[in-house]
C-alpha cells in the first residue's frame, strides 16, 4: 500500500501547496481522499488519473476539500472512465453532488451533444453517505470512517486503511481527538493536519477573534506531535498546513519535542510506500524506519 500527497495546502492560493488531497493504491485499486483545487492536475503528476479511480472519499463538506469534484468528473470522462464516479462522504454529501452536477446540466448536455463521446457513464454518480464504521471492506482492502472534532462542522471524518498487514490513517481536519487516537492506534503512517498558529499573521479581513475560531477546530503544531506518539504511529506525515508558508525546521523542532519517531513535512507529490517504507519526492528518496 502506498500513499501520494497529491495537495498539502489549505484554502490560501498557492502554486505549490495545491488543495487538500490524497492517493492511495493497493493491489491495482485506487482511492482519493478529499479532491481540493488541483486535484486533477496532481492525479496526473502522480501516475494516475480520475479514470483509474475507484472512489472518492470526503473527510467533510468544507470548499476546500471538494472544490475540484465536477472537474475530476468531466476530466475522467474525457480520460475515458466507463463507469460512473463512486463518491463517499459524510450526510449531505449527495445534495452537494446533485446539485452541482444540476448547476452545470446545460453545459454538460451541450457537450454530450456535440462531442460524440461513445458513453456517458463516467458521468455519473453513485454517492453513498456514510457514519462512523466501516466504508468498504473488498479486495484486500478495508477502509473505516472514524468521526473527528471538527464543531461547527456537524459531520466530519478521518479515514483509516487496512491492507496487505499495512495500516494508514488520516486526520482529516480535527481538533485534537481521542477517538482518531485510538483509530489510528499503531499505525504504520498517520497523515495529520497541521495548524501552525505562530505563523497565522492578523491580515486585512483578518481579525483575532477569527483566527482564534479557526485554531480552535485544527490541530495545532504543538499538539500534533502528541497525537502521533499516543496512538503509538510508526511515522507521522504532517499535511494540509495552515498556513502554507512557515518555517519547516521550526516546525520540525516543535513536533520532535513530543514525538520520537520519523516525521516528514509534507510536499505536494510526495509518495509514501508503506511496504518498503521508502518515501520519494522530487526524484529524492528517503528510507524510513
């Protein structure tokens, strides 16, 4: 099983942190976690392709971790997908969807018309709304939705895959959270979120009543080292930065004070084998312990 951090960035414009969004493969399957901006574009940096996926899974229904959903639809149609796209996520999930694919109708039956296309069936959908528990449990691969601390958001989750004796868990977007804890328990990468909140700068249109609301539903940097040495991680994978300019070796300093084991700061198109326990990026490898 292996892991690519297709984004690393969050709802701030960046050229090269790209929004939230994570491949991961095993045995010739292929999920996504979260479709941010850029997702499509980094499937393809990636090796793959929304044609080759076979679901999508949301964390939660916040813009940034979806904003790229019909592109990836009608990208994996002019890719040739022949089947439609398999989406899960949290209630409310399959409004959001309908209702974005009835947004763009008329475009999209302009071009069904005009180009031609052998089949339609890539754009389609088949959205199940999920609870905590398990997902999909096929081919090798389990995958469970545990239910994080991310108030006032009424639904959100982390994901935690289980395949060929591997396990990986992700964060999603969450304060600090017992039940992730115990989820993600022994894990052999969890890829967590990182609120960096020395780094957040009062901003016009910022205000510090807002900054402090937004902290107080993300992990923080200083907890975040916390997190993976109580639920006993083999590496921890720090990901979807908030915000996504800071200083990495402060960064870096911060977390190794609560957690001993590897840490990587993530970058977007990073691979993580989970069976090697080699990570790649930018032509670089890494071995892991």
């Amino acid at each position: 099983m292996d892991v690519t951090l297709l984004g690393t960035g969050c709802p701030q414009v960046s050229t090269e942190r790209y929004g939230p969004a994570n491949l991961v493969r095993h045995g010739g399957r292929a999920f996504l976690v979260d479709c941010g901006s850029g997702t499509t574009q980094r499937l393809l940096g990636a090796g793959s392709a929304g044609r080759d996926l076979d679901a999508v899974l949301l964390t939660h229904l916040h813009s940034d971790h979806l904003v790229d959903l019909y592109q990836l639809i009608v990208s994996s149609w002019h890719q040739g997908r022949d089947r439609p796209q398999r989406v899960y996520g949290p209630p409310g999930t399959r409004r959001f969807v309908e209702s974005t694919m009835t947004v763009w109708r008329t475009e999209l039956e302009q071009r069904i018309a005009h180009e031609k296309r052998p089949s339609t069936r890539a754009l389609e959908t088949e959205v199940t709304e999920i609870g905590p528990g398990t997902v999909l449990n096929q081919d090798g691969v389990a995958i469970t939705a545990v239910a994080v601390a991310h108030q006032p958001v009424k639904h959100a989750f982390g994901f935690v895959f289980e395949a060929g004796g591997r396990k990986l868990a992700f964060s999603g977007d969450t304060a600090y959270c017992p039940a992730l804890i115990e989820a993600a328990r022994g894990a052999d990468v969890l890829v967590h979120e990182c609120f960096i909140h020395r780094e957040m700068k009062l901003t016009p249109g910022r205000t510090a009543e807002g900054l402090a609301n937004v902290a107080s539903y993300h992990t923080l940097s200083s907890e975040v080292g916390k997190v993976a040495a109580e639920s006993g991680a083999r590496c921890l994978v720090l990901n979807h930065f908030v915000p996504i300019a800071f200083d990495k070796a402060a960064l870096l300093a911060e977390v190794r004070k609560d957690y001993a084991g590897p840490i990587v700061v993530g970058e977007d198109l990073m691979r993580l084998d989970l069976d090697t326990r080699v990570a790649t990026h930018a032509g670089g490898l890494i071995g892991l312990a």
